[in-house]
C-alpha cells in the first residue's frame, strides 16, 4: 500500500545485484527507449480516433455482479519483506521497525535486502487452510500480493530471476499462487491478484526514458498472471507519481480487457480517478455515502501493518470489524480486510481469532443479509445508533446502539414507504413499527441479540414503480469542433451516455481524439416518483438541461469531474433532456448516471431515454 508512507522514490545509485546478473547474461535487454516503445506498442491493444474503453457499466455489469454481491474479502499482504518479520537490525545495531515498506523506509541497501530474500522459506504456507479461514470468516473473495513495491514476485515469472521460486529457500517445486488459485476454486471463492506497477528494484522504473523497458517486462508478467491463474480481479498499486501517467493506465487497462474481457479492476491501474478501473480504493477509511460515479472498496488492517510485524499487537476488536463491514454494505461498498503472514507462511492466530469472530456474526440467524447483496439503505437517512442496509423489498437496520427498556429507535425517511413487517433476527420478541414525525419509530420489547450488532428485518412497500419503459437511448449529434456548430458529423441514436474516450479515443472513426463537441437531446422517463440524483462524469465542458431548465452548468475546461443536481422526476413522464459537452484536449469522458432513495446509482439505463 501507498497511502500510508509519503515517500520521494529514490533512483538506486547502483543496479541491484539480480538484475546486474541477469543484464550480463543477457536475460534482460537495456533497450533503447524508442525500441522499448516500439514493443509495448505492439502490444494488443485498443488504440485511435472512435474507440471507447467504456465496455459496460459496472454498477450493472454482469461481469461485476460477483463483486458487488461479495462485500467481504481477504487480503493478503505477503513477500519477501515477510521474512524480516518487521524488523531490520542495521550495521550499527540499532533496529528499524516497518513491514512491506521496510526496504525503503529502513533504508536497507539492496543487496543487502536480496541477501536475506534468499533465506525467505514460507514452507508452512497452507493454501486450504488461508482459504478455509478466509470461508469461516465469511469471505467471498481473496486478493493476495503477486508483486508488491520491492519487486518480488510472488509466483515463477520468466521475466526475471527476483521471485519466489528462484531466489528463495522454498520448494522449488511449489507455486503458491497456484495452491491458493486451486483451494480458492475448490470453495467458490474468487482469486484477485495484487500487483505494484511502482518497481524498487528495477532500475528501469523509475526513469521516464527507460520506464518503456520496464513497461514491456510488466506486461509480460501480467499475461503469466492472467493466463496461467486466471484472476477474477486484478488489484493495482503504486501508480501515484511518476513515471506512472494517465495515458499508461489507459493503455494497460486496454490491454487487460484484450487478455480477459470480464476482468475486474480497480482504479490505481490509473491514477486514482473515478475515470479509471471500476473501482475505487478508499485505504482504511470508509466513506460517509456511497462513492459517486464509480463502485468501491474499502481495504483496512486488522492491526496497524498490511505485512507481518511479530511486535504489532494492535489488533481490532471483532465488534469495531463487524460495525465496519456493515458501514460499506450499508453504502454500497466492499470490505477488503487484510492479514499479512509470518515469514514461514502462517497467519498469526489474533487475526484467524478475529476473522472467526466475524464468520460467527455473518451466520447468526441470518445476520449476512445485511451483507451480501445488501446496498445504499436510500429509502432512509442513515441513523447514529447503527446502520441501515437494503436488498430489494428488506431493510436492514444493524442497531450497535440498542435502546433502554421501552425506548425507540427512530428512522428518518428520504420518500414514501410503508413497512409491511418487522422481526428482530435471532429473536422472538415482539418489535413494533409506527410511524413518527420525519419518519418511523421502532420499538423492540427485548433486549439486544449480541454485543457487536442486532439487526432487526423491516420489509417494506416502497410504493410504485412503473415498468420498465421500451426506450432507444438519445439523439446523439457529434461535431469536428469543440463549438458545437456546424453540421454534425454524425448523427444517431445513442444507447446510453457511457464513454470514456480517453486520450486516444472519439465518438467516431472521422472525428479526432481532441476538439470535439457532443450534443444529446430527447426524453427521460423515470420508474418512480422521487427527487434524483443527476450525476455526470466529464472531462472537459459539460452542460445538462431537464425539462429546459439548466441543472449542471460547468462550462469551463476542467479534468475529470463529478458534477451533481437534484432533480425532481415523475413516473411515467416523459421529462426533457438536452446534454452538451465539449473535448478541448486531453483525455475525453462523458457519462450520465442517476440515483435516488429508491433507485441504485448507475447509468442511467437506455430503456428510460427516448430519442424524440
């Protein structure tokens, strides 16, 4: 991780042993930039006026759908920075504390770091048993670092000589990313792969002009990854500064989908934004709202290190876990929880304690469908004694504040619903539901079901819903200049307002990647009536008119933007619509989404857009 050390990268004055070794036998070619270049290039990859890397909409996307119904997952923070155990005695004696970051933060010389990598001997690393904690606790998927900043490969990559199986002490014969890929399979839990495009040890990273090199070695490994353990997700890392730019992240990203077009990925493959990847990457916070314009992730420690520290004895409590995985469901988020392994491969017994802690809770009279599947509770604001979570027709409520004898829990409504039924789960005491001010009361006779949550079950009438329209998207006029004006270039009927250009990209094979202009106009007819969320996700000029009057007005050239409006909407109306949007230069991106208390966010669907 990245977020928690601000750090200078620093170029080594001297190449690292391993990779010196492999130069001189010629594993590894110091191309010239231009050649370099030339390979990655010629990498299978979208590229050119008219194309669009937006391939789909991830808050729908059935190549999401696992993700978003998951909510919980394992990380595993695991390298050769494990064998240190967190601890570096330097040359004078006195001893440096870190964990992952340990090579640079405890300024360990490189060959030095190498030296003690080759006693690195994980032998009692259980793959079965890592999977069947990560079951117990609940877990739907597990993401473990293939490949963190100090450049070791976790699995036998070809491209170099610096990983587990050819500088180490382990079994030569074992593969462990390939254990846990078989025991994962085995249990119907997903394997994602963590990768660091930021490289210590290669001396090719860090300079913009011998990066390419380095860029062609990275793709290569990526396709060992992707073809030989077939990854559900693909977890990145260490984009923040340079070398790393906006226009790399597009190309890997199109690569990516080149090599699996379901692959799941999250937004550190570029730089951060809500533009890149499908996911967001909050690091140990959780966000008060469900995050605008993109799914989310929220990754958090059990202790204070992602790697092990045999002197960390800092662990969570399993009801703070609990309260926090209940947070990101409750706001459509997941929670990917780490733990980090001791040098010989075993995961220390506070955390496997912990994360049976939360197993326990997730299977408790059903407890888990405040989880899986469970989203934004939108039908209410979210309450200070707990949390509310929704799956269809269910509230939620996860009270971690419960009331004396006799008193209310009250839930302040965001639009019309009626509750139709109320149980406390895991127990048979009367609750009663009547309705208060702003919203409605709760009432349990009982006393709390355990310590870390109750959860109490309303089921609700939301009220109508219309069905679904027969829509055919928007009229969509593109235009060769950035004015507007002009006959249009093209014009048709578009699906949905869903593109990301990019850098290279435009809405047609004749209209350059920069100094255009879009305009859509027709109809939108929402399923319920209630005051939306109108997002869009622009770069650069955006405008939107409902009904003729301007709601989102940011006409200046910007980067990307999350631009938002509340609108009230009507069911079965057919409300106008006009979007402009200009590209100056840069990178191209123009999607319109909506939310609402009774509507997940996503983009706004073509069945709801009429052209006319």
């Amino acid at each position: 991780m990245h977020t928690l050390h601000v750090r200078t990268a620093r170029r080594a004055t001297a190449l690292p042993l391993l990779v010196a070794a492999a130069l001189a036998a010629g594993a590894l070619t110091a191309a010239q930039p231009t050649a370099a270049q030339a390979a990655v290039a010629s990498a299978p990859r979208a590229a050119g006026p008219g194309t669009d890397f937006a391939v789909d909409d991830p808050f729908t996307a059935d190549r999401t759908s696992w993700f978003r119904q998951g909510r919980f997952g394992m990380f595993i923070h695991f390298g050769a920075y494990s064998n240190l155990e967190g601890e570096y005695t330097r040359p004078d004696g006195t001893v440096c504390r870190d964990a992952e970051w340990i090579v640079r933060n405890c300024g360990i010389p490189m060959e030095e770091y190498e030296k003690q990598a080759a006693t690195f001997n994980p032998a009692d690393f259980d793959a079965k048993a890592v999977v069947a904690a990560a079951k117990d606790a609940g877990m739907r998927y597990i993401v473990i670092t293939a490949k963190h900043h100090d450049g070791y490969a976790m699995w036998p990559t070809k491209t170099n000589s610096w990983n587990l199986r050819d500088h180490s002490a382990f079994d030569k014969n074992r593969d462990i990313i390939a254990e846990l890929k078989k025991a994962a399979d085995d249990s119907g839990i997903k394997l994602g792969l963590y990768y660091s495009i930021k490289d210590w040890h290669d001396p090719d990273y860090p300079d913009r002009a011998t990066f390419p090199a380095y860029e062609k070695r990275m793709y290569a490994q990526l396709k060992e990854l992707v073809s030989t353990y077939d990854p559900a997700l693909l977890w990145f890392d260490g984009e923040a500064e340079e070398p790393w730019r906006a226009g790399d992240g597009e190309r890997l990203e199109a690569y990516l989908q080149g090599l699996k077009p379901d692959l799941v990925v999250n937004n550190r493959v570029g730089k951060l934004r809500v533009t890149d990847g499908d996911f967001s990457t909050p690091e140990r916070e959780i966000p008060e709202a469900p995050v605008a314009g993109q799914l989310w992730e929220s990754c958090g420690t059990l202790n204070d290190h992602w790697g092990y520290a045999r002197y960390d004895d800092n662990w969570k409590s399993s009801s703070d876990l609990v309260r926090n995985l209940l947070a990101t469901s409750s706001r459509s988020g997941n929670y990917l929880l780490n733990v980090g392994p001791d040098a010989r491969g075993r995961i220390p017994g506070p955390s496997l304690q912990r994360l049976g802690e939360m197993g326990d809770w997730l299977r408790t009279a059903g407890q888990g469908e405040a989880v899986y599947g469970a989203g934004y509770g939108g039908l209410v604001e979210q309450p200070q004694w707990g949390t509310v979570s929704r799956k269809g027709d269910k509230l939620y409520a996860a009270v971690t504040q419960w009331p004396q004898s006799g008193g209310t829990l009250h839930l302040t409504t965001r639009t019309g619903f009626a509750v139709k039924q109320v149980r406390v789960l895991g127990s048979g005491q009367a609750v009663s539901v009547t309705k208060s001010g702003d919203g409605y009361d709760i009432q349990p006779s009982g006393a709390a079901t355990n310590e870390m949550a109750t959860v109490i079950e309303l089921t609700v009438d939301p009220g109508a819903t219309a069905s679904p329209s027969s829509g055919t998207g928007l009229k969509q006029e593109v235009f060769d200049n950035p004015d507007l004006s002009g006959e249009p270039k093209l014009t048709r009927t578009d699906p949905t307002v869903n593109h990301s250009w990019k850098f290279t990209g435009s809405p047609h094979a004749d209209v350059p990647a920069d100094g255009f202009s879009v305009r859509w106009s027709g109809t939108l007819e929402p399923r319920r009536t209630e005051t939306y969320t109108l997002s869009t996700v622009s770069d650069d000029n955006v405008r939107v008119w409902i009904d003729g009057k301007l709601v989102i007005d940011n006409w200046q050239p910007h980067n990307v933007q999350v631009d938002q409006a509340q609108v009230d909407l009507t069911s079965g109306r057919h409300h106008a619509i006009k979007i402009e949007y200009v590209e100056q230069t840069g990178e191209a991106h123009m999607k319109l989404l909506w939310s609402g208390p009774g509507q997940d966010q996503q983009v706004v669907p073509q069945q709801q857009l009429n052209p006319n």
